[in-house]
C-alpha cells in the first residue's frame, strides 16, 4: 500500500506542474522530493503515469517548473555522486531521476525554443536559478553571489546542466555495490570515494584492453541499462532536427567522447567487450530463455545502440564536409569558419577504435559480432529451444563502423575464411528480407557492407571456398562455392525482392563485377542466372525505357568479360551457358537506333520471347543442335509465360517462375524461412536517398598504375552518367526516388507475372538514336563475341558428329579447351571500391536513428514524440 500511496502522491504532484501560472518554488523540497523518494516506480510505471500532453503543458504554460524539476534531477545525481550512492535509499533515488528524465527530455528536444536548455550557462553553486516564466533557459539564472570573490578565476566559469548531468551518469556507471562490483579492500579506507575512483580497474567484461572477468550480477546490468538508456536519449536530439539539419554536431556525444569525460575509455572498453562478449546460448540448455530472464540481452542491445550512436559522430569529418557544402554554395574562394569549436576535440571513441591493433582483440570482436549474427541461423531439433535475438542491424551497422575506421581490422578480416562467417548471416538477412519494405535499411546496410569488402582481392578469393552449410534460406538446394550462393541470393532479389530495392542493383552487379576476376569455377545453377539477369536487362523495351537503364548491362557484360579473361580454365558451365544464349548477345549487338525500330521497341509488342529480334542465322539451327542443360529447359518453359518490362526505370522484371532450379523437383533447402512481405500495421522509418554508385565508388585497377584504362576502351559508365543523366535529371543519380517516377513503381512480385501499376508519368523520357549509338558503340562485346566465334563451330561440330544429346560431353569438351592466343589481350582488372561520402554519411545518420526509434519499444522512449528527422510509416 505504501507504494501505491507515493504513486499517487507522485501522480498528484505531475498534476500540480501542469496548472497554468503555479510556479513552484524551487526552495520546496518536500514537494519535489515526491518525484525520487519514497516510492518504487519502474521505467513502465512513470511512461504511464507522466503523458506526453501534461509534459507539453509544463513545457508551454510552466516553462520555469519543467526547468526547476530538470534541473533538481540533475542536482540528485550530483549528490548521489558525491556520496557515493552507498546506500539502497540513495541507489532508488537515482534509479527515479534516471526515469523521470528519460521521460521528460524528448519533448524538451521537441521544442526548438528549448534545444539549447541544458547547454545553457548555469552558476556552478546556484539555487536561485530561475528568475521568471518566461525565461525558461538556465541562461536565465541568477547568478550567486555568495563567496563569488573568495573563489579563484577558473571556479567562477559556469558549467552547463548537460555536462553535470553526463560526468553523473559516467561515474555512477562505475559505481560501487551499484553498477559495478566492488573491489573488496582491508582497512579503514576500503569504501572508495566515487570521484576518485579509477574505473580502468571496473571495466565490465574482460575482452579488449581487460583481461579480468567480473562475476555476473542481474541487478547491477539492469542498473546499467537504465543509465544507457538515458544516455541514449541524451544522444537523440538529431533526431529532433531536419534531415537537413542532420549533419550539425551533437554537443552531448562531442563532449561524451572528449578529453573532459575521465571516463571514456573504461566507457569505451566495456561496452564492446559486454557487445562481443555475450554469448546468448551459453551452456546450450534448451529453453533457458524462457525458464530465466536475461538482464544481459537488454545491456547488450542498449551498449550496441550507444555505440553506433557514438562512432557515428566523426566531428572532424563533419567539419570538413560542412565546409565543402559551404564552399560550393558561397564559390571556392570563400573562407568559412569552423562550424563547431567548442574546446572538445576528437572523437575518443573512434579514436581508440583505430588503434585496436593486437590479432587477439580483433579475433575477440569477430568472433562476438559473428557469434551474435548468426544467431538467428542456430537450426537444433527442439522448436524454439534456442534464444533468438533481433539486434543484427546493430550488429552490422557496428560491423562496419569498425572496418570503415580500422582498416587493419579489415584487413584482419579478409585474411582467412572468417570473413565467410560475416557473409552467410548478411545473406541470409539479405534473402529473408527482399520482399519487406519495413527492411530496406537493413537490405541497404548488408549491400553496403558486401561493397566494402568486394573492394579487396582477398574477399573474392574467400568466395570459392565450398558451401557446406544448411542456412534455412528459401533458395535451391545447389552444390557449389560461396560465389553461387552470393549469386543466387542476389538473383533472387532482383527477381523477386521489393520494388524500392531497384535503387540497389547497382551496387549488386558492382559487388559481382568486384569479385568476378577471382571467382574460380561457377556452378551451372549460377550460370544460368547470371544469363537471366542479362536477358532480362537487355530486353530493348527495357534498355530504352530510361536513360540509365544500360549502365546495368554493362556491369553484367564487365563480369562476363573478366571470368573469360581471368578464369576461362574452370568455368566451362557459364562459357557453355554463353554459347547457349548467344542469341541475347546478338540482340544487344543489332539494337535498332532508327525511329521506326526505336518505336516498335517501346510500343511493348514482343517480338519473340524476352521482346528480341530474331537472330540471324546460317542455314544449320544452332539452338537444335546443341543440348539443352536440364537449368535451361525448366528455364526456357518457364519463360513461355510472358516477362512484361515495366514501365520504371530499373524494375523487378524478374518473375519467381523464371528461377531455373527453383521449378526443378522444386527442391529447397529444408526448414527454409520464406521471405513474406511486411503484416499490415508494420512501422518503418523513411530513408534518404542513397547516392548514385559512381559516387559511392572510386575505380582503380588491382594493380596499381597511373592511367585507369577502361575495359576494351569502352564501359567508362560514369562518363555516360554524366553527359546523358545530367540533360535528363536536375535531382541526384537515383533517378527511381523521385516522386513521379514512385507512382509507378511495381508491387512484390507474384507468382505468374509481373503488375504494372499503368500509372502514366507526367514526365515522359524519349530515347534518340543519337543516345542509343552513343552508348551501343561502347558495348564490351569484343570478348564474347571472339568466344562465340571460336567455341560455336567447334561445338556444333561435335554436336553433329557424335550426335549427342546430352550436355556433359560439351562441357568435358570445353573443360580441356582453351583461348590462349585467341582472345584479345586481357584487360586490366578494374575495382570499383567504396568511397566515404556526405550522401553515405546523411543516410546512415537516418538510418541509426531510425533503428534505435522503432526498436526502443518497451517502453517505447520516442514513440507519441514529433521527430523530424525521419517519417514513421505504417505499412
């Protein structure tokens, strides 16, 4: 009952804050002690008994109760410090003032007029701070006077509420018999003073930089995790900006990670050894989640989300990009200030990040990150028996905030077949994900990863290492290497994945253009897609229907080119796949560029299958005299059925029936998780657009020269974005976000057939044949078509003289082949490696903050708050 009673005593006090011109003196201490003494109330507890409508009232109608109570909450933190916090009176006190703020903050945040209140200057031993109503900033304190003169210069300086309220939560993060376990000392002095204490020897878990193990203790996590939590919306206050605004420094984590916090690296250690030290199955007992509760899960998604909430903020390069936006908008000759100097210096956090350097503390951290991603793919013959954990996004975003700022790191990474163990989960989220709009910034974090890591030769030779594993994937069963399941997993988004990835083929084919030099032997099964994607993208309705649609032929043309040039010996399967579809290269070869052809091309009418021109031919039919693989023929009858082109610019024109294996016996990998589109109801958070790929990437050879030739002299794409996208396009490269290109963009698609949303846009872009021969001329077909003119004959000869109607003699027959001397000379190896950009940066910043928005959900910390920096959306 003595709880209830301090409830409702607390409930009648928020009551009595909100009641219009009743400022409450901030000298009445038994009023306000009603919101941190005397009662227990949980975090849950005060998000009900505090509503956002009565914060909005004190915020608006009793500016000065909302300033008295933020500030009285700091001040109990203060003491608590100062005392210690050795007593269990002390402890819930602090524990009240945590939750009162987490609740109180983001609709101070909200208001833009209050953004600067905690930043403001406060006396540094002042109680009468408020001087009226209508100031309801701390830069309205009165400022003391008492004992003022007896003080030396440097005490006089005001401190801001913000800093005073970040050294509490620091220090009481490594406080004692509170959040920490106390070191047992003999003696009279064994009680350490909290403000001196050196919490280096308090690190939570033993991993980087710690090799001490504490014991585990529930309540002191859960201590944590409230404290981290509050931190965390500290930390929002982005999200309470425009996305414009998004780039502007952030004084809470710029002072969290300066020199001034005595704490950051102790900070910095424990919460990437908690990360990648936990281990959610543990002993392995099967339902040990449900039969105890873990306090561990909540402490490692909250020190996830601080983390990537931290390494985000790179001031140094948010300096820099500042003032190149701001030298490109007032010309190159002006000078611009800093936009933020405020004496705190780097980013600790990434500071130390970068000089991990032992192979120990990066085995550690891949093993943590590894073991915790794979997590969802543990299959066991108990349903449910094992913890499943819904923090991967987290866990990729800090995948790669550490190889973006240790490069060693990365390095270390690639450097054996670890770097397997980080591919399989992304795929596997890649291919679970594909049809769910509500994940297309996790389908965006796991491409960009895969670009960072195809930017490096030793991740394109990790791929031919053989796939063993049974990820419960909705793909077919297949034997091969990782590269045919990289393949085959990225085929099956481009067929069947969400329309709002088409943004994301790009950076697909370019991850496969990376690796293709390396990629030893492919299995059929990857052949054929990989023909599939060609066929399908080089359909003359499709390469005309916007003016970039091209770019991606040339990509799957490039990955063609080097797997002939550099790996001829082992891929007999995709060279006897070429040899099949020879009629597609044909095709692109013949595009019409007159008008007429131009016409009937977009008109929409098929001219046999895939909408291509008939191919001309000697008087012997190829197609009939060389055997069909079995890939082919449950392909070729699948395509009977017709493949419309829609009309949007790079769409999902791939029908789920075109999958050649997937129609064969129907055979996929047991227990698979099908990818489903989101339930109905289903919040997202909007997104920024992600830049073009001749933005994102920066091309160089493998071996490093001074001139970058381009491949045959002719797929300089991002020439042709320039001079064609440039007369059609006064937005960014990405054409297909803009709105009136959005109304027709395609549904999931379904089995069968292809939706077109027949929705006519108001602006209608006319190929001519100027652009189609500007950029047909520069097909790389040389090599393919030496190939064709080599192999063709040859095969068809043995076709007829041995009359053989089964496959496996052609590809013994190409196996022991070979082109030396035949084709031409081979061109240099051109990687297209990432680029850190302020588009990259804008979008991840979006990103984070959506994450930890819809993923705080108990309670729900920003979930009735007005944010700016993103939409939430329901599906």
């Amino acid at each position: 009952m003595g709880n209830t009673d301090s409830k409702l005593n607390f409930r009648k006090a928020i009551v009595k804050l909100t009641q219009k011109n009743q400022r409450i003196d901030a000298d009445d201490h038994a009023f306000w002690g009603q919101f941190w003494t005397g009662h227990q109330t949980t975090l849950e507890d005060v998000f009900v008994l505090v509503t956002p409508n009565e914060i909005r009232n004190i915020r608006n109608d009793n500016p000065a109760n909302l300033a008295t109570l933020c500030y009285k909450a700091v001040e109990k933190l203060a003491e608590a410090v100062d005392s210690s916090c050795r007593t269990q009176a002390e402890q819930q006190c602090v524990l009240n003032c945590v939750r009162l703020l987490i609740r109180i903050i983001p609709y101070i945040f909200e208001d833009e007029k209050w953004r600067d209140f905690f930043w403001s200057s406060l006396p540094a031993q002042d109680k009468q701070y408020i001087s009226s109503k209508e100031k309801p900033h701390l830069s309205a304190a009165v400022e003391s006077e008492e004992g003022e003169d007896d003080r030396p210069s440097g005490q006089n300086q005001t401190v801001p509420l913000a800093q005073s309220l970040l050294n509490a939560l620091c220090d009481l993060l490594f406080c004692p018999d509170f959040t920490v376990t106390a070191a047992r000392r003999t003696g009279p002095d064994k009680a350490e003073e909290l403000a001196s204490i050196d919490s280096c020897e308090y690190i939570w878990e033993s991993g980087v930089g710690f090799a001490h193990s504490p014991p585990k203790n529930a309540h002191m996590e859960r201590r944590r995790t409230e404290l981290l939590k509050l931190l965390l919306t500290c930390f929002s206050e982005p999200m309470f900006r425009l996305p414009q605004q998004s780039n502007e420094p952030n004084k809470w984590i710029a002072y969290f990670t300066s020199a001034d916090n005595r704490h950051a690296l102790p900070l910095f250690t424990s919460l990437l050894n908690t990360v990648c030290a936990y281990d959610p199955v543990g002993f392995g007992v099967p339902y040990n989640h449900l039969l105890f509760t873990d306090t561990t899960e909540p402490l490692v998604e909250a020190c996830l989300q601080i983390l990537i909430v931290t390494l985000d903020h790179d001031m140094i390069i948010q300096q820099q990009q500042q003032l190149e936006m701001q030298r490109q908008l007032k010309g190159p000759t002006a000078v611009m200030p800093l936009p933020y100097d405020d004496g705190c210096g780097d980013n600790l956090f990434i500071n130390y990040l970068s000089r991990v350097h032992r192979d120990e503390d990066f085995h550690f951290i891949l093993k943590g990150i590894t073991r915790l991603l794979n997590n969802p793919l543990v299959q066991n013959y108990l349903p449910n028996s094992t913890k499943r954990l819904h923090c991967h996004q987290e866990l990729l975003i800090l995948f790669w905030k550490i190889c973006d700022y240790n490069k060693k790191f990365l390095y270390f990474v690639l450097k054996s077949s670890d770097v397997l163990d980080i591919l399989i989960p992304i795929l596997y989220h890649l291919n679970y994900s594909r049809a769910d709009q509500s994940r297309v910034g996790l389908m965006h974090i796991g491409v960009f990863i895969l670009l960072l890591l195809s930017g490096e030769r030793n991740f394109g030779v990790r791929l031919n290492k053989p796939y063993t594993a049974t990820v419960p994937m909705d793909i077919p069963v297949f034997t091969g290497t990782h590269a045919d399941l990289l393949i085959t997993v990225f085929h099956k988004i481009i067929a069947t994945g969400h329309q709002r990835l088409q943004p994301l083929f790009d950076c697909l084919l370019t991850i496969l253009v990376n690796v293709s030099p390396y990629l030893k032997t492919l299995s059929m099964v990857a052949s054929v897609k990989l023909l599939h994607l060609l066929e399908a993208f080089s359909t003359p309705w499709f390469l005309l229907s916007a003016p970039s649609n091209h770019h991606l032929v040339f990509f799957l043309l490039e990955i063609f080119n080097n797997i002939i040039q550099y790996q001829f010996d082992g891929n007999s399967n995709l060279v006897y796949t070429i040899i099949r579809k020879r009629h597609v290269f044909h095709a692109m070869a013949n595009l019409p560029s007159d008008m007429a052809g131009i016409a009937k091309c977009l008109s929409g009418r098929k001219v046999g299958k895939f909408n291509l021109p008939p191919v001309r031919q000697n008087a012997r039919n190829y197609a009939t005299q060389i055997p069909r693989s079995e890939e082919d023929d449950d392909e070729e009858d699948e395509n009977e059925e017709d493949l419309d082109v829609p009309h949007c610019l790079a769409p999902s024109i791939l029908e789920p029936d075109a999958d050649p294996q997937e129609a064969d016996n129907g055979n996929e990998t047991e227990g698979c998780v099908t990818a489903l589109p989101a339930e109905p109801g289903t919040l997202k958070a909007s997104l920024l657009e992600t830049p073009g790929i001749s933005q994102m990437t920066e091309r160089e050879q493998a071996a490093c020269t001074d001139q970058i030739p381009t491949i045959d002299g002719t797929s300089d794409i991002v020439q042709f974005t320039k001079s064609n996208n440039e007369k059609n396009s006064s937005n960014s490269p990405n054409e297909v976000t803009s709105p009136n290109k959005r109304n027709h963009r395609l549904a999931v698609s379904q089995r069968g057939g292809i939706r077109i949303v027949p929705q006519p846009s108001p602006e209608v872009w006319t190929p001519t044949p100027e652009w189609i021969v500007s950029w047909r001329s520069k097909l790389p077909l040389q090599t393919i078509m030496r190939l064709l003119q080599v192999l063709v004959p040859q095969v068809e000869k043995i076709c007829i003289d041995k009359g053989l109607t089964d496959e496996s003699e052609i590809l013994k027959f190409l196996q022991h082949g070979t082109l030396v001397g035949l084709l031409p000379v081979p061109h240099p190896i051109l990687i297209r490696k990432y680029q850190a950009n302020a588009g990259t940066t804008a979008w991840f910043r979006t990103y984070i903050w959506g994450v930890i928005y819809l993923r705080n959900v108990e309670p729900a910390v920003w979930y009735d708050t007005e944010v700016k920096l993103f939409e939430i959306q329901r599906v």
